[in-house]
C-alpha cells in the first residue's frame, strides 16, 4: 500500500503559468481533499471530493480548480499562477465515517514556488 | 463556521519532561471529533491522538494523552517523557461529521525538545 501519493514534490512557476497536481491514493477512500499551508496559518482547505465525478469549494478555492474523473485521482489545477499561491499542498483522503473510527491520512506534500 | 485556536507558537520542553500543548475550539455542534497532528522537519503530517467528542473518557496512546473539557470547549495534549523524536509542528484539528468530513486546523505550535 503506497498510501497517499503526490506529484510532483517540488515546482518552481513563473507568474502566470499553469500546471495540475496529482493526488493518487490506493485505499478505495470516498473522500479527498487539497488544502495549502502557508507559515504561520495552518493548513487551509482548497476544494474537497466526497466520490467520483463530484467536487466542492473549500476555504480558499479562489484560482483553483480540481477534477475527480476516477476515484482514486484528485488533480488540483492552477491555471495562471500568481506569487500568492506560493505554498506547500496537501492531498488527503478518507473512507466514509460513519460507524468507524475516522481519519483523514495525508500525502507527503508539494512545495510550490511561484516566481 | 468552526474555528480552533492554538495560542502558544512555540515551546521548548527538556527530554524526558511533560510538556502540554493547548487548544481551543468554537463551535455549535454536538457531535464532533477532535484531533493533534504531528509534522515533523520531513513535512508529513501524522496523526498523534483523535478524541471523539461524545466519549468522556479522555484519549491516551502511550506518551500522548489529552484533556478534553467539552464544556470548556478545550483539547490540550499532553506529552510525557518528551524524546528528541517529538520535535515537531503540532496542529489541533476539529471535525464535524455533517460537513462532509472536512478538518479545521488550528495554526499550530512549535515543539522544540532539548537535550
């Protein structure tokens, strides 16, 4: 079991350039999820998936997208980066919680850098 | 909208010392969970404990308990004989089940053990 895995582990954007971030998760989980830390705030919630074909805003979903073709993808799109969005993401995903104990297990991060 | 508050940024605890960390939350729901998270200089985010909030039985895994005062809507963690190993980001998270099992993270605390 690979777990959470993320693609890539590093990225340097020029302003204005646009890439997608791979979520790939092998433990058939329901729900998944992006969100970004930045210093000093936490981690905050970008766009969650609760199954296929289904996506929903977050906290801070603005200059985001994200798509869930298959269950266990969740790619996050930036489609013209901007400095701000300089951040390490988070990809996690969890079963359906209820009757069991619930955990979110997390992917090993994306250091974005946005020049 | 639920929110966790971590209001010490930093902390230093020699080895083998208890230190504790706190957390507070606001929120109107009743049926909840309550989690720390560990994120060690390798970025990975590892859950620590998880209190659920209708047990009043306080959660412990072996060094690692908490204080959970529902009440008082407070989640400390309490870590006994700290090791070099527990250096880390600490977040406190909530979760209420009935928002598609999204996590509120709190902006975490620095543990730095001593020699």
């Amino acid at each position: 079991n690979a777990g959470v895995t993320q693609t890539p582990k590093f990225r340097v954007l020029k302003t204005g350039q646009s890439m997608t971030l791979l979520c790939a998760q092998d433990m058939n989980h329901e729900y998944m999820y992006w969100y970004r830390q930045d210093p000093g705030m936490g981690l905050r919630l970008i766009h969650y998936s609760v199954g296929e074909g289904t996506t929903a805003k977050g906290e801070v979903p603005d200059g985001y997208n994200v798509s869930r073709l298959k269950k266990q993808n969740f790619l996050l799109g930036l489609e013209s980066a901007a400095p701000s969005q300089t951040s390490v993401y988070f990809c996690a995903s969890s079963r359906l919680p209820a009757g069991i104990p619930y955990e979110q297990y997390f992917g090993p991060g994306t250091r974005l850098t946005v020049t | 909208a639920q929110t966790v508050t971590q209001s010490q940024p930093e902390m230093s605890v020699q080895e083998a010392e208890t230190v504790t960390l706190s957390c507070t939350y606001d929120t109107s729901e009743s049926n909840y969970y309550l989690f720390w998270y560990k994120q060690p200089p390798s970025r990975q985010m590892i859950l620590v404990i998880r209190q659920e909030a209708y047990k009043q039985q306080n959660a412990t895994e072996n060094r690692f308990s908490v204080n959970f005062q529902k009440a008082a809507k407070s989640f400390s963690l309490k870590i006994s004989d700290s090791q070099l190993g527990d250096t880390a980001m600490y977040f406190c998270a909530f979760l209420y089940t009935g928002t598609a099992s999204k996590l509120t993270f709190g902006t975490g605390t620095r543990l730095q053990v001593t020699l």
